[in-house]
C-alpha cells in the first residue's frame, strides 16, 4: 500500500523530471490513456459475453428455402419452410413496377 509519504515522493521526482510545466500535459495525457484503456476493456468484455452467448445457443443451419426468403427480404423468424415458400410464391406473383423514363 503506498502512503502520503510515497506519494509525495514520486510527485516531487515526477516536477523534478518533467517540470512543473509538463505536469498539467502530463496527467491529461495519462487521464486520456486510462479513459482509452477502459474503453477497451468494455468492448472487450462485452465481445467475450457475446462469444460465450454465441456458444450457448446453437447455430441451426438455414435451410435453401430460408435463405431465398432472406434474400427477398422476408422475415424467416418462426415461420416453417412451408410458409415460407407459400410467401415467396405470393412475392414471385406480384406484378413487377415498371418505372417508366
């Protein structure tokens, strides 16, 4: 545990070192290094939460029909295969807009 005294000591070596001048840039530009650091640990942290969630859950492949789905921009979530080619058969359907020059 470092007490007063110490304290005191590495502040009188840090003005000696760098200057009475220096200090105030000095403990900013620390001040900016631990804000960036913490930062970091955040993400880090909720990148590992995400990561464990990821293996938690297992990933169930798509299936063909979902991905058409996806790709025409239809929702896929708890719907079944069968639903969702009536729906990609309903968007097939549509007449297409045809945008005049």
């Amino acid at each position: 545990m470092i007490g007063t005294n110490e304290l005191l000591m590495i502040f009188a070596i840090a003005v000696l070192l760098f200057g009475a001048s220096k200090l105030p840039e000095l403990a900013r530009s620390m001040g900016s290094s631990v804000g960036e650091f913490k930062k970091a640990q955040k993400e880090s942290e909720q990148n590992l939460k995400e990561f464990e969630k990821s293996l938690k859950e297992p990933i169930t492949p798509k299936t063909k029909v979902q991905e058409t789905a996806a790709k025409l921009g239809i929702d896929i979530r708890g719907k079944t295969d069968d639903q969702l080619l009536e729906e990609i058969q309903r968007s097939a359907e549509k007449p297409k807009e045809v945008s005049e020059p």
